[in-house]
C-alpha cells in the first residue's frame, strides 16, 4: 500500500471544485453522486454527521495536511467534520464518547466508524468502489462490457465485485500470480496486445497501462497510487476527459457514506 505524501494532498478544497467539474465531465454525475452511488444510498438517507478525523501519530507519524484534508473532503460532501484536538487512542476514545463519527489512518489502514450505528468502512473497500461507480456511469451502464481490472489488492478486488455484480465481464490483471489464485474472474499475469474500452487501474505500479492496450474511446478509473500510466498518455486521456484518477478524494468521501447506511450487525 503507498503511503500518500505532503503533495499528494496539497490545495483540496480548490483541487474538490476542480475534480467535481471533471466528473462532470467525464461521468456525467458529481462527486456526490458518485460516491453515494458507491455506497448504494440516494439523497433522501443522506445525513450530516459530526464527524472527527483523528490524527494518528504511530509508524511513519502525521502526514502534514492530511487530516485537514480529510476534513475538507468530508465537509465537501455535507458532513459536520472537524480535526479532533487530541491524537491517537484519546482522540477516538474522546469521538465515541461524543458519539460522533471518526476517521484515521495509520500506515496500513484508513478506517471510519459511526457510534451510532455500528458501521464500520475502510478505506481500500470503499476506493474500489468509488471508482467502480465512476466507471460505471462514464460508461452509460457497464452491463456485458468487458472490463480490465489491473492489480487484484483489494482496491482492484473491491471494484472487480462491485462492477460483476452490475453485470460486467471482468479481466482481472496482476503480475502475482499467487493474488489470481481461485479467482472467480478470468484473470492474466500479462496484458499483451490486447486492446480494452474499460479499465480500472488499482496497481502499484507505474507505467502498467499503455496506449497499445487502449481502444481510442477507452475510459480508465485509477485509484492506483502512483498511477500507472505514463505521463503523456495520462495528460491525453484527462484533456479528453476519459481518465478519472485522485489521490484521496473519492475513497474518503465514500467511507463517509457507508456510514451513513444502516446497522451493520
Ligand atoms: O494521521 C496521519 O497524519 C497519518 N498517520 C496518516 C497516514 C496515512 N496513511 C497512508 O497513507 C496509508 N498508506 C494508508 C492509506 C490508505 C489509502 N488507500
């Protein structure tokens, strides 16, 4: 899992307004949408939440601007967010004990909890979908159309299920061979020349994609960090409209609206 960085989260609420036009854009749905969307929820069971996001001080330690733009992204969306005062174990014992909802991130996971109802969403299930539905909407419908999932962690696992169960064939890609073990996908450890329309680039790696495995109206979904495409086939595909990739943005947001689903047990 990479380990987002101080640029990787600089300008969020300016950075917010332009993602949500390129959504737009390319989806023809806002953020909102997408991401309630991904959580199945519509408008009517949406709610606005206290919602503290935690700082956690363990491992690598605090990631300057990342809290804040937790909180940004959180508030972009409708929710009451704010920055606990105290880190760690305090500050969530202090967020349960108000009842308010809570996020934090340490070097391994990014986890949100709502008191009130017991749900619970992490980060790399709620990214998946996210950009899942993303896809799902650039794509007018993903019903019978193929889709290449590249990288079967579980961002690339969480999208693959979500966009099966709305009815796409998916192609699940990875260079570990052990990650594509009893998959219930068709699966390669190498893309070849074969060309794809959809594509939801969930890797680690750089470079994973490239024009040869793209038709001319292909869309690609990349919540992989970095993203694997290289930079001029990136710069095109987003001046076109036809590539959806942000750090934190979608994945935060959508977290926040599983919440909002109810009980969980
Ligand atoms: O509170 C802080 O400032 C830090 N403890 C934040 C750490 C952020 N964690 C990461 O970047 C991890 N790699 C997990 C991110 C999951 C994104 N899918």
């Amino acid at each position: 899992m990479t380990r987002l960085t101080e640029t990787d989260i600089i300008d969020v609420v300016d950075y917010l307004k332009k993602l949500d036009d390129e959504l737009k854009t390319a989806c023809n749905a806002s953020f909102k949408n997408i991401v309630m969307r991904a959580s199945g929820i519509d408008e009517t069971s949406f709610k606005s939440l206290k919602t503290s996001v935690v700082p956690i001080t363990s491992g690598l330690g605090i990631i300057g601007g990342f809290s804040h733009a937790v909180c940004e992204i959180l508030k972009y969306i409708g929710a009451d967010a704010y920055v606990c005062d105290s880190t760690d174990v305090d500050g969530i014992y202090n967020s349960i004990k108000e009842g308010h909802c809570f996020f934090s991130a340490d070097d391994n996971r990014f986890t949100a909890y709502n008191p009130l109802n017991g749900r619970i969403s992490d980060n790399g299930d709620a990214t998946g979908r996210g950009f899942a539905a993303a896809l799902e909407l650039a794509a007018n419908g993903i019903k019978d159309k193929t889709v290449l999932v590249a990288g079967a962690g579980p961002v690339g696992i969480s999208a693959a299920k979500y966009l099966h169960k709305a009815g796409a064939e998916i192609i699940l890609f990875d260079i570990d061979k052990e990650k594509l073990q009893n998959s219930e996908y068709r699966t390669c450890t190498s893309l070849g020349d074969e060309k794809y329309s959809y594509v939801i680039e969930a890797t680690t790696s750089s470079k994973v994609i490239t024009e040869k495995n793209l038709t001319d109206t292909a869309v690609v979904s990349a919540p992989g960090m970095p993203l694997g495409l290289e930079k001029k086939l990136a710069q095109r595909l987003k001046s076109e409209g036809r590539l959806i990739h942000n750090p934190l943005e979608l994945g935060t947001a959508v977290m926040y609206t599983d919440l909002l689903l109810k009980q969980e047990f």
